[in-house]
C-alpha cells in the first residue's frame, strides 16, 4: 500500500485543528501543528469547545495533567466530533496509573469511538485489560515486535479504533493491516511533550487522510524530526538545542522525503 503522505494540501488549505492538551506541553504542541502548515486552536473551557470543535477538521484531545474542567471540555468535543464525522485522536496518556484516566478514557472511547487511539505499550494494555508494567506515565513493558504487531492487532479489534502505540519501536493497526514503524531518536525520551507532539501530528493528518495512513504517517513523521534534531544535537551537544530542532525539522519535512525516509513494514 501507498505510504505517500499529502502535506502540500495540508499547507495549502491550513486545515483548523482543535486541540485539548495537557499545559506542560500546550506551546510546543501548537508550535508543531503550526511547523506542519495547519493551525492550531487550544480552546478548553467548556462553554465554548462545542462552537470550537464544529468549525474544526479534526480533533486532538490528551490526558495529560487532567483536570475537572479538561475533563468536562473533552466529553463535549468528542460528542460534537462524533455528531458531525470530524475526525479525532485521543491521547490515553496516564491510564496505566490512574483509575481515574482508565475509566474516563474507557466511557470517551465507548461513546465517541475516536478515529484513532494513541498511547504507550502500558496504556494501550491497561485499556485492553491485560497486563503491563510502568513507571508514573513511562511504559516498563517491552514486547518483541512480533509480540508488538500481535498486542497492537488486538488492541484495534478490542477498541474497534486504529490503534497507535508509541514506543522505540512505534505500532499501528486498523485490525486488519498492522505496521511497525522504526524512525526515531533515543533522545526523545529526554524532552517533555514528543508523545503529546505525535498526537497533533497525527490530528493534522486526520484533517486530510484516513485513520490508518495518519497514525502510520504521524509516526514516521515524528521520528524523522527526531533523527533530523539529533543531527543537529550531535554537533551543538545541547539537549534544548534538539527540542528545539523537533519543530524546526517539523517545518522543513516535505512529502517525498518521509515516503523516502520512512522504515515501516506492513503486516496483513
């Protein structure tokens, strides 16, 4: 299957893209949809993110650093998403340690059934109900990526969403068609906010492509910003100086070279 990813339209048409994210990485999320030529909307009180939501193309909403008010505004937006086929993408960021976020990601995704659900190998498992390991929101556990390709599979038929689960090695099913995807850096670890970034990367492709061609894409996507930032890191040896160059490498990707660049294999 065809891997080419449309982001000329994108910068033509500059989709409107609604995000409700976690404060610690709000800038750099808005930063990112802006770097892809989208742009980006962070309104979260709930009296307003219905209009909000309804003007959008797509929606990104995260559980990171949740708070009552977040909360209340998400449920909203994914109502008004599901009522008029905007497309989503939640970010289960936490449930792996949080009751909380578990049971209120679980009735968000039974209600609104969002376009794709992102998250780490622990999260991804702790919505499914099956075992997992994790230390605050990092995931402990490290499957094989046969063990990964199985876990992501399921996780899709389970959620009866496309499933993205973030990691070194990232993975994403529809159910049907599974991929690995092994673009990245080892120093994304290091700066606050990559896996919230991968989320509105995603969203932004949502606006233009099918679920499962944006979820593989956003990947890729994001890991090729890390390789470009670590070149960068790797002559400047400054840990900001990568985070930085994340955006910076966001705003000069074009569509030929993630085709080009991406490392993914496709299992059906």
């Amino acid at each position: 299957m065809s891997l080419k990813v449309n982001l000329d339209e994108i910068r033509c048409e500059k989709p409107l893209i609604h995000c409700i994210t976690n404060h610690i990485s709000i800038n750099d999320c808005a930063n990112v949809v802006l770097a892809l030529g989208a742009k980006p909307i962070m309104a979260e009180h709930p009296k307003e993110v219905s209009e909000i939501t309804k003007m959008s193309e797509a929606l990104a909403v995260n559980l990171g650093n949740i708070s009552d008010s977040r909360m209340k505004s998400i449920m909203i937006s994914g109502k008004i998403a599901k009522e008029n086929k905007i497309p989503s993408v939640i970010d289960v960021v936490g449930v792996a340690c949080s009751e909380l976020r578990l049971d209120f990601a679980k009735e968000y995704i039974d209600r609104y059934n969002p376009s794709v659900i992102k998250g780490n190998e622990a999260e991804i498992r702790a919505l499914c109900g099956f075992d997992f390991c994790t230390k605050g929101v990092d995931s402990q556990s490290e499957s094989s990526d046969k063990e990964l390709v199985c876990l992501c599979k399921k996780a899709s038929e389970t959620l009866s969403s496309v499933v993205l689960i973030s990691g070194k090695t990232d993975c994403v099913s529809d159910g049907s068609k599974t991929a690995l995807i092994k673009n990245g850096s080892s120093l994304m670890p290091f700066v606050t906010g990559t896996g919230c970034m991968l989320n509105v990367v995603c969203a932004v492709l949502l606006a233009k492509n099918e679920p499962f061609l944006s979820a593989v894409n956003s990947a890729v996507l994001m890991g090729l910003a890390g390789e470009k930032a670590e070149e960068k890191f790797k002559k400047e040896n400054s840990i900001t100086s990568f985070h930085n160059s994340i955006i910076d490498a966001m705003f000069l990707m074009n569509s030929e070279y993630i085709t080009e660049n991406g490392r993914v294999k496709i299992y059906e």
